[in-house]
C-alpha cells in the first residue's frame, strides 16, 4: 500500500508537504470524485471485510468503491499517513421513512483537528447528502456547500448533521413522485457523539448490514458518485443524474429506468466500475432518499 498508488486512483496531483486544510480539501474532493459509494459486493456474491489492506486493494487496485466503513478507514490512513492528527467516530444514521435516528451506530467518519480546529471529512455517505468539504465541528454555524447548506448542532454531547436542499426540477414527471426523492427541504442526516471509534467496533455492523432482511443494504443495490457540478446514482435499475444549482435555487434531477442488459455498461461507463461477478440489481421500496 502507497500514497503515490492511492493518489494515482483519484487523480489528486496537488502538494502533500502540508497538512492544511486547503490540501485536505483537495485530496478529500478527489477521493469523492474518484471512488464511488457503492454496495454492489452484496448483490453479487462478495463478501465486505474491513481488514484496510482489502480495502485499499479493492478500491485503490481493482478501482471499485465502497461504504463508509471502507472509505472513510482508506481516507484515514491517507490523511495520517500525511501528518494529519485523525481519530474515528460513529455515528447512528438517520431513516426518513421511520423519522427516527438508527439504534445501531452503523457509520464511520474521520474527525481531523488542524490547527486546533476540529473537522469532520466524511467521503462514505453519498449522493446529495455527501459533503464535498471538510465541515468545521461548531455548533449551529451554516455551512453552505455547492450539494447544499450544512448544519450541525450539538445537544448534551451528542452533535447532529442536517442539510438544507434547493428545490427540484424533476423533467420526467413520471418520477416526481418517487420514493427516492426527499421531500422535505431540511433533513436530518445523521448523529454522533465525539468518542474516538476504531474499526473493531464495526465489526458486527458490517456483517449485520450486508446480511440482515431488515438492512436498507441487502433491499438496495447501490452506486453513487459525485461530479463536478451535481452527483450521478444507479440504485437498483434507476439511474439519477443531478445538477445542483443549474438554475437559481433549483437543483436539476434527472430520471432513467435501465434495462437489464445496460445496468454493466452503465457502470462503466458513468462510475468506471468493472465487476468481477454478476450483479443482481434490487430496489426494494422505501427506506432511502437521494
């Protein structure tokens, strides 16, 4: 495993002198750009393991992507190894059908501290719920990004992450009133708490999401990646491409279904994913928002 072999995969060809926050920005918005969000190993016969050198080898040589568990650990080793001061959290996710916080604390995020300011660089969440930089750990402070306006707050020690989003023009109206849509123009994202985590402590995460019936993981097959002016998704056999800001105040949302046979060839050609194994689309209703 090398820095120069994991810079290669994401394109960043900046300095890495400094351990700064505009370098962070640089490297963290490469990463997002070059590895999808993706939970395609579940739907074709793979097993997801957290061992980091499985996971550098499956996103850094095989040029697949990953969940936050994978991601962010990879981000991790990248930023430490490049004198950043790292730590993990956990964090317990948000479900808008259920509008309740997860009892399982199933997401991994990297808190880095620069200069004596704290930061959560999260490149593991997806579509338009994935920040594209670094958010600096203050309570009640807007923090408008292109994907949207991103807030935390901080209660008792817990923080919480919301975002606010623009409207939405949605062309195909067929889709305006998909399940896969958010409605609501503030959504809670997710919340933790500012203990230091280690990968062993998602362990059993990671099994339970990629096997359990009630995982939104093994209901959905998943692939996210963001762009340089929107994010583009394949969940199950539909494929979102959005544009934020491609009018004043208003997102662009645009709705495909693909046929059986272009779901591969869509994979490589909009996500540069190659599978070594047959994948079995699915889109169970309900439980996730884009």
């Amino acid at each position: 495993m090398n820095l120069e072999e994991y810079f290669a995969r994401t394109g960043y060809k900046g300095s890495t002198e400094k351990p700064d926050l505009e370098t962070l920005t640089d490297i963290f918005q490469h990463h997002i750009r070059a590895v999808p969000f993706e939970n395609l190993s579940i739907h074709c016969g793979e097993k997801i393991t957290l061992e980091l050198e499985h996971v550098y080898n499956k996103i850094v040589r095989k040029k697949r992507g990953g969940w936050c568990m994978e991601n962010n650990q990879l981000l991790g080793w990248v930023l430490k190894r490049l004198g950043y001061d790292t730590s993990f959290l956990g964090a317990y996710v948000f479900n808008p059908h259920q509008n309740a916080y997860a009892t399982l604390m199933t997401h991994l995020v990297v808190k880095v501290v620069i200069d004596g300011k704290a930061y959560i660089v999260d490149g593991g969440f997806g579509v338009s719920y994935q920040m594209w930089q670094p958010m600096e750990l203050v309570s009640g402070k807007e923090q408008p990004q292109a994907p949207g306006v991103f807030r935390f707050t901080e209660k008792n020690g817990v923080w919480y992450l919301e975002k606010m989003r623009r409207k939405q023009y949605i062309p195909n109206q067929s889709f305006s009133n998909s399940d896969l849509l958010e409605k609501k123009e503030c959504r809670k994202v997710y919340m933790f708490s500012l203990e230091p985590r280690t990968v062993e402590d998602f362990r059993f995460q990671c099994t339970y999401l990629q096997t359990s019936p009630d995982s939104l993981f093994t209901k959905k097959s998943i692939c996210a990646l963001q762009t340089t002016d929107g994010f583009r998704a394949l969940i199950g056999w539909t494929l979102t491409e959005t544009t934020y800001n491609y009018k004043e105040n208003m997102d662009l949302v645009e709705f495909v279904t693909l046929e059986d046979e272009e779901v591969e060839k869509t994979l490589k050609e909009k996500f540069n994913i190659t599978l070594e194994r047959k994948l079995v689309p699915i889109n169970v209703k309900g439980s996730y928002t884009i």
